[in-house]
C-alpha cells in the first residue's frame, strides 16, 4: 500500500533543489493553483492504472472494497434519483529489471440508481443498474536518480445490465512522468486518451506530493474513494496511525444503457464535483480502514441516443455521500 505521507521517495533534482532552497514555497504554489485548473480527469478510467509513479524492489499486491451511497437530491424540472456504489480493485506489481516495473490492476464497480417522478427528463426512468469492469497494464521505469516515466493500456466494460458488451466498451492509454524537486515536493504530468462510447477525449492530469509539515501534506486522493485517484486531498496526521483530511475531484462516469431499455442502446452519463472529508487509519498492519462524508457538487444527468446524439440533459441538486473503503496490501 502507498505511503500516506508520500508517493513519491526516489527522485532528487538539484537544480530545482537550489531554487527552493531559496524560495521554499514558491514552486509547490504555483503547482498548486495549476492543480486546482487541471487536475480533475475521467475517475473511472484512471483508476485502472494502479498505483503510483514510484518503483519498488519487490512484489506488491493489495486489495480494496468501498460502499458509497449518494442519497436523494432534487433533479431540475422535477423528480429525484440516489445512487448505491459499490466499488472493488486489486492490483499487483513486480520488478522486471533493476529499473522496470509491471503493474496490472483490475477493478469491478456497480451502481444501482433509483430515479423517481422525473419530469423534466425525457424518461421517467432512464437507467437502474450500472456495471463496469476495468483492466489496466502499466509499465514504471526510472530514468536515472531524478524521473520515472509510467506508460500503460486501459479497457473497460461500462454498461447498464442488459446492453451490447462490444458496444460498451472504452479504452485508451495513459502517459506520465514524475520528478522530485526536493525531499519534501514531488511532482508528476500525464495525459490520457480514451474513447469514450462514441467520442474521444485527451484528459490532462496532474500528480503532486508535498508534505508541507511534519503532520500536514498535500497529494492525490486514493484510487478508491468518492474522488478516485484523479482528486486532490490535504490531509492531516492525527497521529502515527490515523488521518484527517478533506479533498475533492471531478467524476465523468459514461455507460452505455440497455438495448431493450426507453432509450435503446443510448448513453447515459453522470458528472458531479464530490468534496469529502475523510478520516482514515490502520486496523491491523496491511489493513485500513477510510470512512467518508461528503456531497457531490454541480451534478449533471446527460442522455444521448445510440450514435453519441445529445438528446436531454439536467442539472441535480447537492447530493449528500458516506461510505468507507477497507483495503489490505501483501
């Protein structure tokens, strides 16, 4: 399992080191408001890429299960809808060589929604049950003592029970490299490419370590959370076991909807803002344990024909969210 307290511990950078030495937050704010702009990508696909950008010298596996329920919230024009979530992963790395590493990751999450009364979507109902499946490869070398450079594949099953499998599938490839630019900051750039169910689109995202004090620190979310890996999170060490911490991050979750359903073999898709405060810790020594609460912000129900066609969209009120994850790592 990562470090709470740092993904990054094996890149040195002295001419960066010199600038900070000299102006020791100056960099780590600018990467932070850059970060605020550019960091929030498509969750549900970057988290088939396990892990972080740091290699290690042995085996690594771990595992991790979440509930999360979305409660009720009003939906423009009329109606409302909750969602139940519940999310599986388990991902495994190896050494190849004293500078590469193989990381495979898969993931399982389902969703159950429960609209109600809508009135000002084009269907009362438009989807219930959601599966996808995620498998992703990556491939971690370290180039010299300062970078690591991660490259990997990504394919996912996204649709509501009852659609074509060969037309629910989404897949794509993700690029990154991290750098650390003193003890206490690294930082690491990537994009990603993926079609997306009758679209493509490029996300950018943004990897940051700073541990800011002895207690405070600044870095990404975990892969299971009501963010995914792609948030932002400021967390606290309440002591040498248990955190306290609040983040943030943008979802895109797209799927595609049941062949026989009002809208036959259409897309849905579901856009929020979740913010979340979290407290998490250790039970046993490979066992932890985060629970969260938090809302999801600026919602946004999408739904399009078969072709990719808009058809209706809507806004959702804030949406209250708890849950926890429990994850092991061997």
């Amino acid at each position: 399992m990562k470090n709470r307290r740092s993904i990054f511990r094996n890149f040195a950078g002295k001419r960066t080191r010199t600038v900070l030495n000299s102006h020791p937050f100056s960099l780590p704010l600018l990467v932070l408001a850059a970060t605020l702009l550019l960091l929030m990508g498509p969750a549900s696909l970057f988290a088939q890429m396990p892990g972080h950008l740091e290699p290690v010298d042995n085996l690594k596996f771990s595992v991790s299960a979440a509930p999360l329920y979305q409660f009720k919230s009003d939906v423009n024009g009329g109606g409302d809808f909750s969602v139940t979530r519940y999310f599986l992963s388990a991902n495994g790395s190896a050494p190849i060589s004293d500078r590469l590493r193989l990381g495979v990751g898969l993931t399982y999450e389902f969703e159950d929604y429960d609209f109600s009364n809508l009135s000002g979507f084009t269907v009362p109902n438009p989807w219930n049950r959601v599966d996808r499946v995620g498998l992703g490869a990556r491939l971690m070398y370290k180039v010299g003592e300062n970078w690591n450079i991660l490259a990997g594949p990504l394919v996912q099953y996204a649709g509501e029970q009852g659609a074509d499998f060969d037309k629910s599938l989404m897949y794509g490839g993700i690029i990154a490299a991290s750098y650390r630019a003193s003890r206490n900051f690294a930082i690491g750039f990537g994009a990603g490419v993926f079609y997306r169910l009758e679209e493509t689109r490029v996300f950018p995202a943004l990897i940051v370590s700073w541990k800011i004090t002895d207690r405070l620190r600044l870095g990404n979310s975990y892969r299971v959370g009501p963010a995914g890996p792609a948030g932002l999170e400021l967390g606290y060490m309440l002591d040498e076991s248990w955190e306290l911490a609040v983040g943030g991050g943008y979802r895109s979750l797209r799927f595609r909807l049941d062949k026989d359903g009002p809208v036959p073999g259409g897309i849905g898709e579901n856009n929020n803002w979740p913010v979340y405060v979290r407290l998490g810790g250790k039970l046993a020594r490979n066992i932890n344990l985060d629970v969260y609460v938090g809302a999801a912000f600026g919602g946004k129900l999408e739904l399009e024909d078969r072709h990719g066609n808009d058809i209706n969209s809507v806004s959702y009120n804030t949406a209250p969210m708890v849950g926890f994850t429990l994850s092991a790592s061997f």
